[in-house]
C-alpha cells in the first residue's frame, strides 16, 4: 500500500474519526491484520482558528503549508486535508506540494454526480457557507447548485460547530436546530444535504434527517482509502 498523509486537528474530534475509518476500510477489504499505512501531522486549531476569525489566511496557509511539507518529506504519496474550511488555502498547498491534494470538494461532488443530484444544501462553518471556495467548485466541476440557510441560521449553525461539536459536546439542542434547517433547505428545492464540515456527521443520525445526507469526511476518507489500495491491486 501506499503511504498517505493526514493534515489534521482541526477538529481532533474529526480527524480521531478519519484515523478509524481508514484503518477499518483497510482491515475490511484486506482482511486479517491489515492497517493503513498513515502519517499524521495534527496541529493546535486555536491557533488556526484564531487566523481564521481575524481573516489572516495566508498566515494559516504558511502554517499549513510547513506541515504538509513534513508529511511530503517523511514520505507521504498524497495527503488529506481533514478539515473544509481550510481546503480555502487548497491553491497554496498544491503549488507547494510535489504530492497530490486529494481534495475534499471533489470526493463530495463526485459522489453527487453518481448520485444524479442537481440541486444540494450545504452545512458548515460561515466561511464553507459564504464563500466561493467550495461552492464555485462544486458549481463549476460538478455542475452541482448549492443553497445554504438564511443569515439568521447560518450563525447559529456556525457557532454551534466552534463552541459545541469542535470541543466533543454533540447535544440534543443543536441537533433539532440543525435538522429544522435541513427540513427548510428541503422546502428550497434541495435533494441531498452536504455536512460539509467534518464535525456535523458526528451530530446527526441520517435516519433522522429530512434529507439524505452526504457527509463530506466520509467521502474523503473512501478518496483516501481508493489511493491507499491501488498500489495494492485493490
């Protein structure tokens, strides 16, 4: 197998969640006591969070970029960003990287197309929500359109993320909250739901949800173990 690298901690509480589902999609399709072949590089996230809120991206870029160039050099092959917000720095990475960036909007777009799905909601931080980085993706690669809530619930959404799921608290509140957004999202034509933060998959239930849901860490680690494997004749 290939070795593959993960860029991660933002949140451990996800990336704990990638370290065991590409390890159990290892031992699942090889069998026996067969592990994935991984490198972690997992960082402090206040301190990325903190260069997110005060807008310095290209503060957070730098950081990530020296970490993603350690993964490169213990001897990573491709690397995962655990995280969608930060994919907005995905250009700096893959102008710095000689390694593929398996790219989180991507896994997520594929897998609606496969799916035939025109028309998706998208849960996230504000920064996924508001800005072009991963809608313009979706829209111009996958020809995918993407609805987001209305202000109002978008902050709420946003802040539930960095004060509750981000910190390990997955609570009966902010689950009704985000489901009455998925069944509004519903109402605006959506045919599936992104959990385009990799927290919000470890909040909701899909047999509760109003919509299908899509959960973007899910996809991303099914890229991940795809790399994995082909060196192995999977």
């Amino acid at each position: 197998m290939r070795q593959l690298g993960i860029l991660g901690g933002m949140s451990w509480e996800s990336t704990a969640s990638y370290y065991r589902l590409l390890n159990q999609g290892v031992r699942e399709r090889l069998g026996g006591l067969h592990s994935a072949p991984l490198l972690l590089h997992s960082v402090d996230f206040a301190e990325i969070a903190e260069m997110q809120r005060c807008g310095d991206w290209s503060a957070a870029a730098a950081r990530l970029v020296d970490a993603a160039l350690g993964l490169q050099q213990a001897g990573a092959t491709a690397l995962l960003l655990a995280t969608n917000t930060m994919h907005k720095i995905a250009p700096a990475l893959e102008a710095a990287l000689d390694i593929p960036l398996l790219h989180i909007g991507d896994g997520v777009g594929q897998a609606l197309q496969r799916q035939g799905v025109r028309r998706a909601a998208l849960l996230g931080t504000r920064f996924t929500m508001q800005e072009d980085f991963y809608r313009q993706r979706l829209a111009e690669r996958f020809a995918i359109d993407v609805i987001i809530p209305a202000p109002e619930q978008m902050a709420e959404v946003d802040r539930v993320i960095f004060a509750e799921l981000c910190q390990g608290q997955f609570l009966q509140p902010a689950r009704e909250f985000y489901l009455d957004c998925l069944r509004r999202l519903r109402e605006q034509g959506a045919e599936v739901a992104i959990l385009g933060c990799t927290e919000i998959g470890l909040l909701l239930d899909a047999a509760d949800a109003p919509l299908p849901l899509l959960d973007s860490s899910e996809v991303h680690v099914t890229m991940g173990l795809e790399w994995l494997l082909s060196a192995s004749g999977e």
